[in-house]
C-alpha cells in the first residue's frame, strides 16, 4: 500500500492529536469491512451477516462474497455500499418520506441514490443527477437493477437544476472531494491527493451547494456528505452555508447514538453533524450533516421553461397492453419515448415530464419495450421491477449454472421453455427475459451488462 500522504498526516496530528491520529493511520492500513444494503423491496433471502446498526437493512459480510457472479446482487437484492454512507438511513427514518421527492444532486454510482428510493416508495420521486456521462451510465444501470421505477437519471450540471426551484422534500448533496475516507481501500485516493486538490475540492463544494439550496422547498431537510476528514470540507463548508443562509435555516430533529456506535457528533450552527473514523467506527471514512429549511423562507415552487417534449401519453391500445404487463396498472401512466413505452408513478408522471423538458434524462421510470403488432417484446428493466405481473409470461426456475450462463450470453438449453417469451428466475430472484423460436434460445440479456469474466 502506497504510504500516507504526508501533508495529510501533519493535518490529521493537528486535527486529533498525536495519539489519536496515530490510530488512525494505523487503521487505514488494516483492512476494510465489507458491508451491503438489502433492497426492501426484492431481497429474498434469510437473515444475512451482522446487522449495520445505524441502518435496518445494512449487514457487515464476514467474506466478500464474488459479487460480479452473486444472483442476488445481480438481480437488485441488496447493494454493495460502506456501513457509513448508509447512516443517512437513521437520519431520515422518522421523516414521512413515503411519496415524497428528493434530488440527489452528486449521485454516481448510486448507492444512496437506492436507499432514497427505498425512503420515498415507489409512489415517490428520486432525481439522481451524476454530471459525469460515463458515471451516469452506470448509475442508470444500478437505478434499473433496483427496480423501484422511481427515479430519474440526469446528466447535468447542478446549474441546471437550480431553476426547479424549492421542487423538493429533500434535496442531498454528497459532494465531490478529496476522499480522505478511502485511504484504507483506494491507492488512487492516496496517490491524487494534495492540500491543493483539497482547495480545489472547496471550491467545488460552495458552487455546487450555491445551485442544490435553491431547490429544497420551505421545511425541507438538507443534506451534506463526504467521504473525507477535514474540517476544510466538513465543518468549513457548514460555516461557509450558515453564513451564507444561515437566516434561512433551521435544526433538523435532534439525533442521539449510542456511544459504542463509534460515531463523532458535532454541531455547526444549526447543522447537526456526524463523523465516521475508521479506527472508531466500523466503517470507512464518512461525513454528514443536516438542517432544516425553515417553513416561513419566502418564495414559491417554480419550474423553468420547457425546452423540449420526450415524453408522449401512450395511445389507448398502447396502454392496453401494456397494463397486462404491471401489477396495478391504475396506478400507473403509460408513455413514449420515441419508440419505447415506459412506465410511471402516477402520481410523479407529470413531474417527471417536466423534468424532461428541461433536462438531460439518461433514464426514468420503468423501460417496458416496444409494441409489434400489437404486442410487447418486453426490456430487460421490465423484469426488474416491482410493477412487473409474473402472470404474463412463463417463469422459468433456472439453477445457477444455466443462469450465468444466461447472464454471459450464452447459449442455455431450450428443453424447459415455452414457445415465445418467457422468464428466468433464479433462487426466486428474476433476472430476464428470453424468447424460444423453435429449438433456439433467443437472449435478450442486454449486452452492457453481460458478465465478461469468470
């Protein structure tokens, strides 16, 4: 492992002490915890590891399982995140959150972007916006693979999304930075950082949480996150939004840990924190914080101008068939995206209309397919999602073999499927469609995702 950064260690001795920062170092090169988070919604197994206490649906792994090949992972059962990130679950646990919205303004590859949509339900509304394209894509991946239908992929800068102004419930900034917090994992962290990245890492920040604030609806909760240790981007950045808004903000309910959680807390203004250190908590370096926007900032919600129409109303026969496909079809509306139909909350689809008329949408909703002569050849994410009707078509009880042979696009026997389209399931868990002709295997597994090792 490369050695610690040592500007990096002469700020830690300042910020803990000689003694205490020494234990830290010393964790950073032990070895990390593995921990998931369970999907609410799919996950079908029995009781799995020991239980993240901050978070009701995170477990520590006594072994990292080979995850690329894991049916449950690859099906949306749980996904890989640090016990850390997932203490935004305790934070928001008692927030009537259920149909809410929430933008995610730093969201790649989507870790919390999937624990917001678990929060908000599938009534709800998650923006998850990642300004990188090639991080977008990936994130798009993981939001279909969770299969809420929920959420809206974007791809722009946070410019952009300052024009919704006070749009959401909650709006969550997990802020680019120097990543001090994976210095035990990544060698890259250690090997890029500097106080001048730092600096950089600043600057960053402020723009950023200059467009995400005015977003955030009057009463709303903000919140900040990191995965680094220093004051600079923690607690500086927290004095920098106090002074900046501070007559604007208000405390968020009072949180209390229990003392052998490990956790730092601290407060900034009105900005309730927590810190997560390595040799303290376990976990892998982490910061957030939150507050409350108060109910009485004037203003009103407004929505920018459309620049452009995506997204058409499905025609009637369109509609009808495509509700054979969904599970409670009243509570859903069905569009077009060019020549693919897709699916929505009913309750969110004029909202997400009109976040694609003004902004880059990488993915929305649930991708169904497209209609030939009158009938759907169906999308992968369709069988992905909680709306999918395991009524339409054959499901198919695969073992783990023929399944990843399925999930490499190989050819898979014929013997056990229907003329036409049916399902593959594995350990209850879908995975995806396939179409029999004959006595071939037509995979329709889509190509970007297909497991190329192993």
């Amino acid at each position: 492992m490369q050695p610690l950064p040592l500007d990096f260690v002469e700020n830690m001795r300042r910020q803990l002490g000689d003694a205490e920062a020494q234990s830290l170092f010393e964790s950073l090169d032990g070895m990390s915890p593995v921990s998931v988070r369970l999907n609410p919604h799919k996950w079908r197994g029995d009781e799995w590891g020991e239980a993240v206490p901050w978070c009701r649906w995170g477990r520590y792994l006594d072994v990292r399982p080979q995850f690329t090949v894991d049916i449950p992972f690859v099906a949306g059962g749980y996904y890989v995140q640090e016990a850390g990130s997932q203490f935004i679950e305790y934070i928001l646990r008692d927030e009537e959150l259920e149909g809410c919205r929430v933008l995610d303004m730093c969201a790649a590859p989507g870790g919390k972007s999937t624990l917001y949509s678990s929060l908000v339900g599938p009534q709800g509304l998650v923006v998850a916006n990642e300004y990188v394209r090639n991080r977008a894509n990936v994130l798009a991946d993981n939001i279909r693979k969770w299969g809420l239908g929920n959420v809206v992929v974007t791809n722009n800068d946070p410019s952009h999304i300052a024009p919704f102004e006070q749009w959401f419930d909650v709006v969550a900034v997990d802020a680019p930075c120097s990543g001090e917090g994976m210095f035990r994992k990544d060698e890259v962290a250690r090997a890029e950082w500097s106080n001048k990245a730092v600096d950089l890492c600043v600057s960053r920040q402020i723009s950023i949480l200059e467009q995400a604030w005015q977003s955030l609806r009057a009463g709303g909760l903000f919140i900040y996150s990191t995965c680094t240790f220093n004051d600079r981007e923690d607690e500086g950045i927290l004095r920098y939004m106090s002074q900046k808004w501070g007559e604007q903000i208000c405390a968020s309910r009072e949180l209390s840990l229990p003392e052998e959680w490990g956790v730092e807390q601290l407060r900034v203004g009105e900005f309730q924190g927590f810190r997560f250190y390595p040799h303290r908590a376990k976990s892998e370096g982490f910061f957030v914080a939150v507050a409350r926007k108060r109910d009485d900032v004037g203003g009103r919600m407004a929505t920018p101008k459309p620049r452009k129409k995506l997204i058409a109303d499905a025609p009637k026969q369109t509609v009808a068939e495509l509700s054979r496909w969904v599970v409670c079809p009243e509570k859903l509306r069905f569009a077009q995206v060019g020549e693919q139909n897709y699916c929505y909350a009913a309750s969110q689809y004029e909202a997400v209309k009109a976040l694609s008329q003004s902004l880059t949408v990488i993915y929305s909703g649930v991708e169904m397919g497209q209609i030939f002569k009158g009938k759907l050849k169906p999308e992968w994410p369709l069988s992905q999602s909680v709306w999918y009707n395991e009524d339409v078509v054959p499901a198919v009880e695969c073992d783990v073999a023929t399944t990843l042979d399925y999930l490499r696009k190989k050819d898979i026997p014929a013997t056990e499927f229907a003329e036409g389209i049916n399902l593959i399931k594995c350990d209850g868990y879908r995975v995806g469609f396939v179409k029999k002709i004959g006595n071939r295997i037509n995979n329709t597994y889509p190509n970007s995702l297909k497991i190329n090792n192993l």
